[in-house]
C-alpha cells in the first residue's frame, strides 16, 4: 500500500508541473504535504526522516551562489559581455554563435544557466535584430551548449549540485572526471549546431555597422560592484579546487563567499534578497521531501534489486542505460527530480554491494545531455523559447525537437562511448 501511495502522490505532483496545471514550487509544496500526510497515516515516513532526506549542502551552494548573482546582474556585467561579443563577431552569424553561445556556457560551469540566459538572452535578440540576421540559432546555441557544459563542474548545474552532495564528489573531482567528457560533448554540439543551421548561419548580416553603434561601457552601470563581484568569485573557485586538502565542502565556501561579497559590496540587502530566486529552493525542498518519502516506503528497493547484478557483472553497461534513461527522463520532466530519484536508486545499489563511483557521472551526463532534445527539458530551454517569442520567429516546439533531438541524441553517444571508454578512471 504504501508504495503505491508514495508512488501516486510524486506522479500527481510531476502531472500537474508538466501540464502547466500548477506552479511548480506549489506542486512540489504540496506533494511534500501529501508524503508528509500519507507517510504518518500510513506510518512509513515521519519528520525526522523528512529532515534526513534534506541535500542540506545542495541547498546551501546555490543559496550561496545564487546571492552572488543577485549582487552581481544589475551591475549590468552580463550585458556587457554580450555586447563586446556582438561587437567582435562583426556581424558574422557563426562567430557570433561561437562568442555568445560559448561564452554562455562558460559562465554557466559557475552560475545557473537559468539566470545568464535571463540576463544575456534580451540583449541577444537586440544585437540581432540590429544585424539583421536570424536571431533562432544564436538563441539555440545558448540553452543547448549551457545544458551541455555546465554539468562539467560541481555547481553549474543542479544536478551536478546535488550529485556532488551525495556522492562527496568535489569540484576538482568533477574537473577531473565530469569536465574532459563534457568539454567534448561541448564540441560535438558545436558541430551539430553549425550543421543544423547551416542555413540559417549563411545568410550574411544586412547591417553589420549598426552592432558598433552600441555602447558595452554604458551598459556595465556598476562597474565597482561588478569587480568586486569578480574577486570575491574568483577567490571562490581557487578554494573550490583547494577544497579537499583544506577540508572545507562547497556550501560553506559558497555561502562564506556571498557573506564576504554583501560585507564588500553592502548593496541593498532587500533588494538582493528580492533577486535570490526563492521559489527554486523551495521546489528543491519539496523534491527532497516527495522523493524521501519514496525511499521510505521502499519504491526504489525492487529496482535496485534488479538492477544489482547488472551492476556486479558489466556495471559499463548498466551506466550507458543510467545514461540514456536519465537523459529520456529529462526530456520530458526537469533533470531535478530525476537526479534526486537516481541519487536514491544510486543508494540503493551500493547498499546491495554494487561499486557506484562511475554510476554518479553517469547520472550526470544523462542529466546535463538529455534536456537538450525537447523545449521543457531545462529552465533555460523554456527561458529561450519564451524570450523568442519577441522576435519574428519564436521557437516551436516542433522546431526545438528537431534541432535539440540530434544535439541530444549525439551527446549521449558521445558520453556513453568516452563512459565505457574511461571507465576505470570514472571509478576512481
């Protein structure tokens, strides 16, 4: 009975997230009330094993982070960057591509995605229409090499946020491991961009002078604040790397650095307050909840199970499934709940005795790779396709599924290939 309760109460919740019948942090905060509800009633899951299902180190890097944001967006940085980018492509669709989507994805191995695609995408969409060319590509490359980079560190990405908590994986650990694979997935989805619009990538600027007429120092309107910003994150990465022989985790280093850049900077407190974005955190917390109940009730037990001698046999084999379901899962529902369920199933697994050191950055290629193929699959594919909607040619569903699909699709190969591949070091 339980099981099937549990069960029930997590599909609901996930229903009403995908069909836009309910916010998203309500239906986590209610799915949470209900396996709060049923697991006391039923007796399989109390407060103290709610509170032990809490990835209180995951919620504290991103709360961290995320103030460092907040600090950081109105000083106008973000857009600062995009515009000396348009102004070094000199109009050329390709090497904007390159300049743009690429450098999205290298300050999403440090910020969530999400949040630069917000910031950058509306000063995307001007730099282009003042070229002349067809903003969809750029707008593309965005989401999908973001999606695809920003799982190669330890807090880029959600997922790998919460991985690196359950596992004890550190930054250097998935600088080590997660970032060479990824650096190539990162490549290989260059390549196909540059293949799938190769069309719209042809067509020359019609005013290519009109992108020099912008001013990228006006647009940095803090730039104190915004190097200040910059230290502190910089003297934050060094002791990312420095971590483990300094024996401190990465929420109290993320967490410490916000503290030291508030002290610094002293903004307004309410209003930087204003700009953490609360409402993930409290969908995080509610998933915690649902999928604590889960395990509770013993829903990933028969799984586990039946996986374990899979596991013990060929565990390449099993990773390249963990691989391809995590990434199916992600394209159709957020790569959050699928990695809070696979960090218990993981659980699980080791408890039967199965080596899941390699298992963890399975998990994370699924992730990172598979939201890629469909509009919904992350926040920034539905950031993108809504900010697209303010150009003459918003992206489709239909249109995102047949770009993002081969994008996902050739990653996951590639990951699964370099996972058999590097196996050995992955379970290091």
């Amino acid at each position: 009975m339980a099981p099937f309760v549990a069960t029930l109460i997590v599909v609901v919740a996930l229903a009403l997230i995908l069909t836009d019948k309910l916010n998203h942090t309500i239906a986590a905060a209610g799915g949470a009330a209900a396996m709060m509800g049923a697991g006391l009633i039923l007796g399989f899951y109390s407060e103290e094993q709610a509170l032990e299902a809490m990835h209180y180190g995951a919620l504290g890097l991103l709360l961290g982070m995320m103030v460092l944001v907040a600090i950081l967006a109105p000083t106008g940085f973000f857009q600062y960057l995009a515009i000396k980018a348009g102004q070094l492509s000199r109009g050329n669709p390709w090497r904007l591509l390159l300049l743009l989507g690429g450098g999205t994805a290298l300050v999403s191995l440090f910020f969530n995605n999400v949040t630069t695609v917000v910031l950058v995408g509306p000063i995307t969409i001007l730099i282009t229409e003042l070229l002349g060319i067809n903003p969809i590509p750029i707008l593309m490359a965005q989401a999908l090499l973001s999606d695809t980079a920003d799982v190669g560190t330890s807090v880029g990405d959600p997922a790998s946020v919460l991985v690196a908590s359950a596992s004890g994986y550190s930054f250097t650990d998935f600088l080590t491991h997660s970032m060479p694979i990824v650096a190539v997935a990162t490549l290989v989805t260059l390549l196909m961009l540059r293949f799938l619009f190769s069309k719209e990538l042809s067509e020359g600027p019609a005013k290519p002078e009109l992108v020099m007429t912008l001013d990228a120092d006006e647009a940095l309107q803090d730039r104190k604040t915004a190097r200040r910003v910059m230290v502190v994150l910089a003297i934050t990465i060094v002791l990312f790397i420095l971590q483990r022989p300094l024996h401190i985790s990465t929420e109290l280093i993320a967490l410490s650095a916000a503290a030291v850049a508030l002290v610094w900077v002293r903004p307004n407190i309410r209003e930087v307050l204003q700009r953490v974005d609360w409402p993930v955190l409290l969908f995080f917390t509610g998933l915690f909840v649902m999928v604590g109940g889960l395990e509770a009730a013993g829903v990933f037990e028969p799984i586990a199970e039946a996986l374990a001698p899979l596991g013990h046999t060929n565990p390449r084999l099993l990773g390249v499934v963990i691989i391809w379901v995590v990434a199916a899962l992600s394209a159709l529902v957020d790569n959050v709940p699928v990695t809070i369920a696979m960090i218990s199933l993981l659980g699980g697994l080791a408890a039967a005795g199965v080596n899941v050191s390699a298992l963890w950055w399975a998990v994370v290629f699924g992730a990172g790779f598979g939201g890629n193929a469909t509009k919904i699959g992350s926040g920034a594919n539905i950031l993108i396709a809504s900010l697209s909607e303010q150009t003459s040619t918003p992206i489709s569903a239909r249109l995102w599924t047949r770009r993002g699909l081969p994008v996902a699709i050739a990653t996951c190969i590639v990951g699964s290939i370099l996972f058999v591949l590097f196996y050995d070091w992955l379970a290091r």
